[in-house]
C-alpha cells in the first residue's frame, strides 16, 4: 500500500470541515504527547493505539467546531501526515504524526498551583486554559466539579459547538479536565444540536433521588435569544455523562406570588402578561439549595428587564409553581446567589451583552423578599482589561461559590468575556468580604485561601 507524506498545508485542507471525503477517515495524532492526549479529549471519544501510548484514533463523528480547535491546538507543530491508503474513497485512512518543535513530548506537566490568578490563562492538567464559560461549581464527595461552556476559537465559539465542559478540583486552584459533561447533540432535531446556544449550566445534587441535576439556559439554534428557555440534563454521577431531558419556558400559566392586578391587564408593555400562557422568559440563570434542601431558578425574565425566582419541584427537575418577580424594570442579568448568616446575598451585572458594566449587589432575609438593594460590591483595581472597578474589570458576575468547610468563606466568579475569540475569555474569583450592610469585593490580582480567616 503505497505511504505519501503530504505537507501540512494539505492536511489543514484535509482537516477543514468543508473538505468532506476526508472527515470520515481517522484522524490519530501521536508522538507530541499532550497535544494528542488533548485531541482525544476534546474529541470525545476514539481510542489509544494499543502499543504506542502517545497515538490516538479519533472518532468518525469530529465536528466542525472540534476540527477548529484540534487545527489551533496543532497549529505551529511540525507535522508529518502519512495517507496509508489506495485513492479508493471513503476507505482512506489518515494518520498524522505531530512531532514537537521542542522535545515537548517529555514537557513537565503544569506546576501545581498554591494561589488564585486572575485574568490571566489557567492551566488545567494538561496545561490548556480551562475551557468552562459562565461557569457553576459544585461540591460533593469532597471535590468541586466546575461546569461551564466549552468555547470554541472565534465568534463561532459564541454558540454551542462542543457542549458543557467539567473540571474537577479538590484544593479549588488546580483542576482536573473531567471531559464534556453534557455534549451537543448531531440531531437536527435536538434542542441542544451543536450550533445552538447553551450558556450559565449549573449542577446541583439531590439528596433525595441521588441524581445530579443540571440547568442551563438555552436558545434554539438559529433562533437568536428568542426561544428564552430554560433547559435540564441529568446524572447519576457528578462529572456526567449527563442526559438531556426538556426545555420550556418557566411556569406557563402561573402567576407570580407577588402578582398585582395591574400586572394581569393585558398591554403590549405588560411582559409578564404577555408570557403568562407561553410561560415566562428565562435566559441568563443560576441555581441555589437553601438549608433545608429546597432549590431555586433565578433566572432574567421578561426580556430581561426583571428577575424571577422559580421554586424547583422536589427532584429539581421542574418547577412547583411558586414564583416571585424582584426588581422589576430594573434589568438585571448574570444573578449569583449565597446565603450566609441567615441572610441571601446576590450579585448581579446589567444588561449590555458581552461588554461589561457596574455589578450591582442585593440582600434580602427571605429568598422571596423584600430584597433590598445594594451598590457597585466590586472596588479597586483600576485598570484592569482597562476598565476597573466600575465595569467589574471587564467581568461579569456568574456564580459564588461557598468554600467547603470555612464558615463565611465565599468566592464570587466572574467572567471576561472575549467574544471574538471566545475560547480566550478569562476568569476572576476574588473572595467576598461581608459586612453588616453590605458585600465588597475588592481587587487582587493573586490571593488565596488563606485570605478568609
Ligand atoms: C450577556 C449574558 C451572557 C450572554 C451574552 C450574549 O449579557 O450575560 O450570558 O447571553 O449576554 O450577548
């Protein structure tokens, strides 16, 4: 069988989603150790050669937004491709060998990490920035699973093209790649077909049915953020595989508990009213279990001029019908909640899409209200991405996170959004300082635990 070596330009072609015949052949990447281990990674799925660790056979099923990134993750290596094969299509097997520029393939893994970076790329494991957008954390067994969007390279990286991302961490500063969690489906039909939108995912544990139950807010592919849904995955153990249940809008002909007469009066400029029977709006989104096991979705609504927070059913998998409206006409998005000292704290952005803006802060004593509202919590750091304090130093917020066994230990998570390169976005956790009226988050640019006594 004849052995040509094609120069790496042709094997850019040959991987380029455009250039069918070739997607359906294998694609094993070997010799340049980490690269290939990350190409199996991200591809899902495939298998190792069973003598040459450093060779992987990928899967048959590489999607347009995985070639993008296997093609940037190889980018700059000096490649061989072998085409071991007659010109009888499709039965064309493609092998490439990715040989390091710099011995790499014996390269250290990543020093452990003893402190918190912010802006900056984070390793993970095997040294590639953690890819785990608009993110949520969980805690259970004695380890944090981080869950996230898994970004692409470009502005296609703006759109489901992988799915949602996990990482596992037991110290919250290194963390372990646990693979795609809930990936996108290749059916045309599939809510979650990859191109459409799965943003803010968060998982939490259900004691009583021992599943792990995943939310995410979903936009249907092609349909811009009009769909406005909220969407459910499940799990039987923390890191996944998760299974896609449904997506709805929120509470179809219910009534907030806090409804007025006013609020029912049809008018084009009555939101809830409009939404009453379709059910009510819910694009950005996050979960919190209180206490005493109950589970609630605050979630933008109302063309997200309003929050509302929907109390889960028993399972977490749906709704119990009770909900409140808060803040109304204030337009809040990007809503994290804890609760310390008996009372419910929540960080919030405003409504300007990927470009930042003034976080805003809020306390209430009861989850349904009154809530109070608070100031700008973020302070310092001036120039940071060139904008500081007051335009939450290019963040947004997306969840807190309560650091496990430290009373009154929170860490508030925000993103820095990099729309046009969205795989490039970048975190900020700094630790919440709480104060009798209200919560500062001042900056660092390095911390760690210690900082909370
Ligand atoms: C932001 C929102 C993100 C994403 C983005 C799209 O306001 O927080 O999650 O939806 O808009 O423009």
């Amino acid at each position: 069988m004849p052995v040509k070596c094609v120069p790496l330009s042709l094997f850019r072609t040959l991987m380029n989603p455009g250039f069918h015949p070739f997607r359906s052949g294998l694609f094993c990447a070997g010799l340049y150790r980490r690269a290939a281990r990350r190409c199996h990674t991200l591809a899902q799925g495939g298998r190792q050669h069973p003598k040459r660790q450093t060779l992987y056979y990928l899967p048959m099923n590489i999607n347009s937004g995985l070639l993008e990134e296997l093609n940037k993750l190889t980018s700059g290596m000096k490649m061989n491709i072998k085409i071991k094969s007659s010109l009888l299509l499709p039965f064309f097997s493609l092998v490439a060998t990715l040989s390091p520029l710099h011995a790499a393939d014996t390269q250290p893994l990543p020093q452990q990490r003893t402190q918190f970076v912010n802006n900056e790329l984070w390793p993970d494991d095997k040294g590639v920035h953690i890819n785990a957008h608009g993110g949520g954390v969980l805690y259970h067994g004695g380890a944090y699973y981080w869950f996230g969007e898994h970004k692409v390279a470009g502005d296609a990286g703006n759109k489901a093209q992988v799915g949602v991302h996990c990482y596992r961490s037991t110290d919250l500063y290194n963390w372990t790649d646990a693979g795609i969690a809930l990936p996108v489906s290749a059916d045309p039909a599939s809510d979650i077909v990859q191109g459409s939108i799965i943003e803010r995912p968060k998982v939490i544990y259900n004691a009583a049915t021992k599943k792990f139950v995943m939310w995410f807010h979903l936009e249907m592919k092609g349909r811009g953020y009009s769909a406005a849904r909220a969407a459910v995955a499940v799990a039987d153990q923390p890191a996944g595989p998760y299974t896609y249940l449904r997506s709805f809008r929120a509470n179809a002909g219910v009534w907030p508990q806090n409804v007025t007469d006013t609020d029912k009066i049809p008018d084009k400029k009555n939101l809830l009213q409009r939404d009453f029977e379709g059910g009510q709006m819910s694009r950005d989104m996050t979960l919190f279990v209180d206490e005493d096991g109950k589970a609630y979705h605050i979630t933008s609504a109302e063309d997200n001029r309003t929050l509302h927070i929907h109390e889960l059913s028993a399972d977490y998998l749906g709704y119990s019908g009770r909900y409140s409206r808060i803040f109304p006409g204030d337009s809040n998005e990007a809503p994290a909640i804890c609760k310390y000292k008996g009372r419910y704290w929540m960080i919030t952005s405003g409504c300007s899409g990927w470009a930042p803006n003034t976080a805003r802060s809020a306390v209430a004593d009861s989850i349904w209200g009154p809530w109070k509202k608070l100031p700008n919590p973020c302070t310092g750091g001036e120039a940071v991405n060139g904008v500081g304090y007051n335009k939450t130093w290019g963040g947004q917020s997306t969840f807190i996170l309560p650091v496990s066994g430290k009373e009154g230990a929170f860490i508030a998570l925000f993103d820095v959004w990099r729309p046009k390169d969205a795989i490039d976005g970048r975190y900020i956790w700094l630790p919440i300082q709480f104060g009798p009226d209200g919560v500062q988050i001042p900056w660092q640019d390095t911390w760690d635990l210690s900082s909370f006594k």
